[in-house]
C-alpha cells in the first residue's frame, strides 16, 4: 500500500493555524466550516480596515485583500473581531486619508491668519500624500492649489461688513455633491463659524463620514461691534449646535478652548490645533534700513496701493552698520499688523501712542499700521493731521517680513483674538510684542516680561508704558525679542499638520465609529423592543379572543344543561 504524503502546511489567517487532515469526521467537517466563517468574518474586517469595506473610515487605503483559503479558528476570529477598533485606529495614522476642507472665507483670495493656516495645512497634508479637496467661495478660485482640488462654492456679503473678499457660502449645489460621491472622503473638515457649516453637517449625515469643525472666529465678541448685542446668546446656540454635531472640535488655542467650555459646548469633543509660524519666511536677518525709512516717512498717510516703487530699494539693506544705526538712531517705530476693523480694536492705539510721547525717551515715537479692512477711513479720520501715522496698506512676501523685522515693538490691542498670528509673526521676527491678556494671546506669550508683555484689557496706561520702556532701554527690547524667537522656533507647520493628521483626524474616524455602531445598536434594541411589544399585543389579543370563544362555548351548554335539569324536576 502506497502511503500517503502528509498535507502542505498553510498559512493561517488568526493567531493559530488549524492543520488540515487528510480524512475528517463529521465533527472535524463541522469544526472546518465554522473556521471558514470566522475566517471569512476576519477578511471583511481586514477589507474594512484597509479600505475595501466602503464603511467609515474604511476608505483609507486603495489596497485589495485577497479573502483567505486557509482556516482559523473562532476563537482567533473572536479576538480579531473584539480588536478590531483598537487595530485599525493604531494603524490607520500611516495611511493615506481622502480630505474634504470646507472653508469660508476663501484661503486663496480672504487675508487673515486663517489663510496662513489651511494653506500651510494644504501643502502638508498633499505633501503627505493625501487626496484633498477644497470647497471654498471665492470669485476667482484656482483649479488646483500645493496639489488639491480647488471647488468654488456661490458666495454672498455680509451687509455689515464692507470686504470684498469676505464672502459666505450655503455650499448646497450639485457639483459639490458629485464631487463628494467621486471621492468618497475619509473625514470632512469644515471651518467655522459660518454657514457653510450647515452645508458640511449634511453631507457628512449623507455619506456617514466624520465630521471635524475647526473654530477661528470669535463672533459671539464681534456681534456687539457690528450688530445688535442681543444676538450673542442665539449665536452660542449655534456654535453649541454645532459642536455637537461633529465629532472633533478644533481651536487655535487652550483659552479658546475652556472658553467654548465655559457657554456649554462639550469640552470632551474640543482639542486644540497646534499654532505654527513659518519662521524662515519670519527672521530677524529682513530687518532693513530702507523699509525702515519708508515707514518712517509718514508719506503714506490716507493713501492705498503696495508702495512698490518704494520698495524696490530694499533688498541690499541688511548691513550690520545699518542695524546699529536702526537700534540707535531715528524714532521709535511701532508697529500694528492686521485688518482693519472694528473688532480689532485699533482705535485703541491713539491713546497708547499719546502716552508713549509724553515720555522723554518716545516722543519722536511713530506709528505704522500694515493691513486694510472696512474701518481704514474712520481711523485715517481719527489720525488725520498726525504726521507721525503712516499706513502702509496690504504688504506680503518679502515687503511684509521686512516690516515686522524692521519695527521695534508691536502693538497688539484686539482683545478678540482666537489664537494671534500676527504676534507669532513678529516674535519670529525678533520683535518684542506687547498685548492684551486675552482669548489666544495668553497662549502665546506665556511669560510676560520674558518672551513678550502683557497688560489687562483696556489698560492703555499699561500697554503705554510696556511700550515705553522697550523704546527706553534697548538692551532689554533685543533680549525680550530674542525670547520670542526661540520661543516659537518650537512651533512648525510641519508638526502641526502631522498632528491632525495622524492624531486628530484618526480620533474623530474612531469616534465616528463608535458612534455608527452604538446608533445601530440601539436601532436594533428599538426594535427589539418594538417588536416585543407588537408580540405582546398580538398575545393579548389572542388570549382576548380566546377567551371569548370560551366564554361563548360554555354557555349554551351551561343553559343545556340548565334546561335538562327542569325537564327532570318536571318529570319526576
């Protein structure tokens, strides 16, 4: 008799491997079976795991697995189903993930720290290799942008608030739904507050994606500049909805967070976006004597454009000689950087700059205001007739990091400010920053009188005399500004962005499927109960109508039988 070669090992698909036998019994066919099942079973978690499920998260990866031929064990398949969350939610940061990014106003055309923001997350999540795309109103918008599709949305005005580049958007078109349904994201991002938020809540109902909402504007503090102060209780009624309809909320900064807390958003669901500053575009080695000179020059005044032509000398102007003569020689400049509105409180720099020239050493003291904003012509109107207030305009690139190194403090009196990029800016700059404590700023400058000086909201006398001393003495100004800058040499764009992507977008995929799977338990317990409930009463009545069958049946026969009993008395 030829004796038969034992069977080739396979590999197993769980943590043991089940060897086959040549001849099985029937409780051996039964035992086979059920490890086909669990093995099967474990395949569509690999598949969901690994991008070919098509549930929450699954879309990751364009990997294919191939289903298993080999058999496990239930007890392995058991153990894999139990770990399955906890597997995928470790090994999904590495992947690649599908981004949807709805953004208001546009980051391509709408100046504000915002735009640094989502560009710079932009360029690190397509430098990543992830498939972004990007709803944003916008009048001109690019097709692409650092790779990633550029969708543009219809977009309308605020009637309180003259910017030709502020534009909102319903988000609510054909086109953005097709787009989604191409790509199929992993996570949704939306920017808020805002109305494209609602947009983004329903398409992430409408695909059973994660929902993150990243909050950037402090609009319960703008309401009472620009609207009626009743509104900011409604309004935290929507900021409130909204932070409970998506499953991460992310702000700029630890303050902004508590105080989102503090008017009962979830403080479980809120997590803080780490800040970052490009600190090669902001250095210390732009500061320049001839863009010094051209904002010393008071010429600007009331007037618009870039000032290109002034501009055009500054380039060979970073000598170590006209360093000495900028920290030597020439009026004290202060220096503001941001958009001109209300909600900025720059009005406040009047009285700050008064104060600051009635001391011996910043009586020559000038003030230089870099941005534009709706509230430019009321603050020419308060400036008018001081020769010692220019306004530059809009400056970027090279223009702007110039500026920043080549002022000697900056003033910061928004007192609404989510984070406060502009500080980081001229901290990267080397500049000293004096600010108010409050929202985000007290995130930034964390030890006031080291990295920079903080003073308390609506104390100009204070933020005066912070100001004055670092005009006074310059030895301290250049200590407190070389502070600053290694202060924010911690914080990159390149960190942050592998923080939400690896961290923060992967937390809000998990909570999703959490909450996809306790939404269909208790569906399921609904109806279980349902239908308990319905067999109940379906018993009831059948009980019910049984019982009167028995009640009928009985009596005739007990009136029968009454019947014979008198037809017996009667007899006898």
């Amino acid at each position: 008799m030829r004796a038969r070669a034992p069977p080739a090992p396979t590999r197993a698909t769980g943590r043991r491997a089940v060897a086959a036998a040549p001849v099985l019994s029937a409780g051996a066919h039964q035992v086979r079976r059920g490890g086909r099942d669990a093995a099967a079973r474990q395949w569509r978690l690999s598949r969901r795991r690994d991008g070919g499920g098509g549930g929450i998260g699954a879309r990751a990866s364009a990997r294919a697995v191939a289903p298993p031929t080999t058999t496990t064990t239930t007890t392995a398949a058991a153990a894999a189903d139990d770990s399955d969350i906890d597997a995928s939610s470790s090994s999904s940061s590495s992947k690649q993930h599908k981004v949807a990014l709805f953004v208001e106003p546009s980051p391509f055309s709408h100046v504000s720290g915002m735009k640094n923001r989502f560009e710079c997350l932009i360029k690190g999540l397509t430098g990543a290799g992830d498939d972004v795309v990007v709803f944003t109103p916008d009048r001109a918008p690019p097709k692409t942008f650092a790779g990633a599709s550029v969708v543009g949305v219809l977009g309308f005005r605020l009637p309180f608030y003259k910017s030709a580049t502020l534009l909102l958007s319903l988000g609510l078109s054909l086109r953005v739904l097709w787009t989604l349904w191409r790509q199929r994201p992993d996570v949704i991002h939306v920017s808020t507050p805002g109305v494209l938020v609602f947009a983004a809540v329903l398409y992430s109902r409408l695909f059973r994606v994660p929902l993150v909402m990243s909050y950037h504007t402090h609009i319960p503090e703008y309401i009472p500049r620009y609207t009626w102060t009743g509104l900011v209780e409604p309004m935290w009624s929507v900021i409130r909805w909204c932070t409970r309809r998506a499953d991460l909320t992310l702000v700029t900064s630890a303050a902004m967070a508590d105080e989102l807390a503090r008017n009962r958003c979830r403080r479980k669901s809120i997590d803080v976006w780490q800040r970052g500053v490009d600190t090669d575009v902001f250095h210390p080695r732009f500061r320049s004597a001839a863009m010094r000179a051209r904002m010393a020059s008071g010429a600007r005044i009331g007037g618009g454009g870039d000032g290109a032509a002034e501009a055009a000398s500054s380039s060979s102007s970073s000598s170590s000689a006209a360093n000495a003569e900028l920290e030597d020689g020439g009026a004290p400049l202060l220096l503001y950087v941001g958009r001109l509105g209300a909600e900025k409180n720059v009005g406040a720099l009047k009285e700050v700059l008064g104060r600051v020239r009635g001391t011996p050493e910043g009586a020559r003291a000038r003030l230089v205001l870099v941005g534009d904003g709706p509230h430019r012509a009321t603050l020419e109107a308060e400036f008018a007739g001081d020769e010692g207030v220019t306004f530059m305009g809009m400056m970027r690139g090279r223009e702007l990091s110039e500026a920043y190194a080549s002022a000697d403090v900056l003033l910061m009196p928004s007192e609404t400010e989510t984070l406060g990029f502009v500080a980081l800016e001229a901290m990267a700059s080397g500049v000293p920053v004096v600010a108010v404590a409050a929202g985000g700023l007290t995130d930034i400058i964390t030890e006031s009188g080291r990295t920079g000086l903080l003073y308390p909201p609506k104390d100009y006398a204070a933020a005066a005399g912070h100001a004055a001393s670092l005009v006074a003495r310059p030895e301290w100004r250049r200590q407190v500004g070389a502070a600053g800058r290694r202060e924010v040499e911690r914080f990159g764009w390149a960190a942050a962005t592998r923080k939400i992507r690896e961290s923060q977008y992967v937390r809000a995929i998990r909570i999703a499927r959490y909450k996809l799977r306790f939404q269909r338990l208790i569906r399921r317990v609904r109806w279980g109960a349902f239908w308990r409930m319905v067999s109940g009463l379906v018993a009831v009545a059948v009980a019910a109508v049984l019982g009167q069958r028995a009640i009928g049946g009985g009596g005739p026969r007990s009136a029968g039988g009454g019947g014979g009993g008198s037809s017996a008395a009667l007899a006898m």
